[in-house]
C-alpha cells in the first residue's frame, strides 16, 4: 500500500472539492464520498492502486494544510478535463477513482507547519498531484490525520462533549513515544507466539494493511497486533485493516496486549496480556468511531 499527497490549490477556485457542506456531512454520519481525482503529470514510473492512500494538501493560501483523507478504488484512466487546451478542446487527463473517508473544513485542518515539524523524513510541498511519500513519512502522516481528527471529534464545540474514553477502550495516549512503545510491545509479543509455534514472521508494518505476515509449511497468516493499557474489550482499527481482514477470511489474526504498564512515561517489559483472535473485520463487531473492534468470544483461540 503506498500513500499520496495530493494538492489542490485556493489560487484557482475559493471552492475546494471534496470541502463542500453536503460531502462534509456525509462523512459526519459516517458515509463515505466517491470521486475521481485528476493526477496527471504524476507517477511516471509505476502508478497508483486500488487500496493505496490519498491525503489532500491545500495549498495557495497562508493557512495550508491537509483536509481529507481517501483510499483509492481503481488505477488511474484517462478522461475528459476541466480544463481546455488551447484549440478549445477538452484535454484528456489521468484520473483515479477514490473514496473520501474523511473530510474537514479549512479551520480543522491539519496544518503544514505539523508535517514540516514531525514527519521523519524533510517533507518539501509537493507541485503536482499524487506524489508519493516514502514509508516513514506515510506511516507518521498516518499516525498525525488519526491524533487530529480524534482531536476534533473530542473537542468539538458544536456537538455535545464527547464522553471519557472507557477503562474498556484502548484509551487515547497522547504521547507519541509512549504510544509507539506500546505498539513495538504488541506487536514482540504476537511476533514471539507465532515463532514459538514454528512459524516465519515479516515485520510488514510500513505500507500494508497488517502489523506481519507469518508463513508456515505454505500457509499464510495476516498478524495485526494492538496494545493498550486497558482491558483490551475494544481496540481501535482503521478503514484500511478492515477492509483487508474482510477481504482474506480466515487468513487473518488479531493479537490484542491489554493491561499494558506504564511507570514514568514508559511501558514496563513484558508487561500485558495477549489474547489472540481470528480477525474477520466483520461489522458486527464494530463501532463507527475510526472503528472500535470488540472481539467476540467465539472467535478466541485457546
């Protein structure tokens, strides 16, 4: 799964699609948004597809930042623009289909000076859109659209306040070392099982839609690891994991750390408790939040 910065820019339109009031509600009740975006001149080499990132950049303006998110559902195809070339015609253009799963007006933005300041990498605006992150800086972009939109739905002024997270819940960190501490435990300690067991275990936790992949005598298996410093009855899982886990039936597994301790800011080793699921990304079993998953006792391994 690869991850894109696409631009727009308010220079040319006071207007910015996807950013109208009827897709920003649909997102709000927890619908998502088709759209085609035009990405030609970009992506010379390879292209995008179905199940990468997109993230738009609004650029032109003094306030930019970042005010949507998509996974795209098609690779790019050539079509009819908006624009029109000299003689009058309509140009051809690249165009790849998406869905918009979220989507912020201008004053909840992501800013550019907090991409500037915290992806790993030197992040430069790009010029052109559907240029292509490294995986370092899409993980951590990842990691910051997640923290922010939390940010907005707990401290949203115009909806009632949002209720303390549960002691059930995976509860919301927000220290970024402590949380990737937390992560970097979990996901040892499914490593640790799967080869106690026999098996081979990839770190796939850049670019992918799970944590690892563990292969034994030809068979494969999907890990997705969480941690949390509560009892673990629900995690937070994203769009991306769902749809992966609902796509591989049967091949995925979900290995949950809970009651994980923290002493001054830092997780105790071999702290927690794993339970490991089969992982199915089953609606039943989940909340519109992000998604908070609730393993269902039926799907416990012994």
């Amino acid at each position: 799964m690869a991850t894109y910065i696409l631009t727009v820019s308010r220079k040319q339109s006071s207007s910015i699609e996807p950013q109208t009031t009827e897709n920003v509600e649909t997102i709000r009740s927890g619908g998502t948004v088709p759209d085609a975006w035009d990405v030609h001149g970009s992506l010379v080499e390879g292209g995008i597809v179905p199940g990468d990132r997109g993230y738009l950049l609004v650029q032109g303006t003094d306030e930019r930042g970042i005010v949507a998110s998509a996974t795209f559902t098609e690779e790019p195809e050539y079509g009819p623009s908006w624009r029109e070339s000299d003689e009058g015609a309509l140009a051809e253009r690249r165009f790849a289909r998406l869905l918009w799963d979220a989507i912020v007006d201008m004053d909840q933005r992501l800013p550019i000076e907090d991409l500037v300041r915290e992806l790993p990498e030197k992040f430069v605006s790009p010029r052109q859109s559907g240029t292509r992150l490294g995986e370092a800086n899409a993980r951590r972009l990842e990691e910051l659209w997640s923290e922010h939109l939390r940010g907005l739905t707990m401290g949203s002024s115009t909806e009632a306040p949002a209720p303390t997270p549960p002691t059930s819940g995976q509860g919301f960190q927000q220290d970024a070392a402590l949380r990737r501490e937390i992560e970097d435990l979990a996901q040892q300690r499914l490593t640790d099982h799967f080869v106690a067991q026999g098996w081979e275990v990839a770190d796939r936790r850049v670019g992918h839609p799970y944590d690892a992949i563990a292969m034994r005598d030809g068979e494969v298996c999907y890990l997705e690891a969480k941690g949390t410093t509560s009892s673990g009855e629900s995690v937070l899982v994203t769009r991306n994991e769902v749809a992966f886990a609902a796509a591989n039936p049967r091949q995925c597994v979900m290995g949950i750390v809970a009651n994980i301790e923290v002493v001054d800011g830092h997780v105790v080793p071999h702290s927690g408790d794993l339970v490991i699921y089969d992982w199915f990304g089953e609606e039943e079993d989940l909340e519109a939040m992000q998604y908070a998953y609730h393993p269902h006792p039926r799907d416990r391994r012994s």
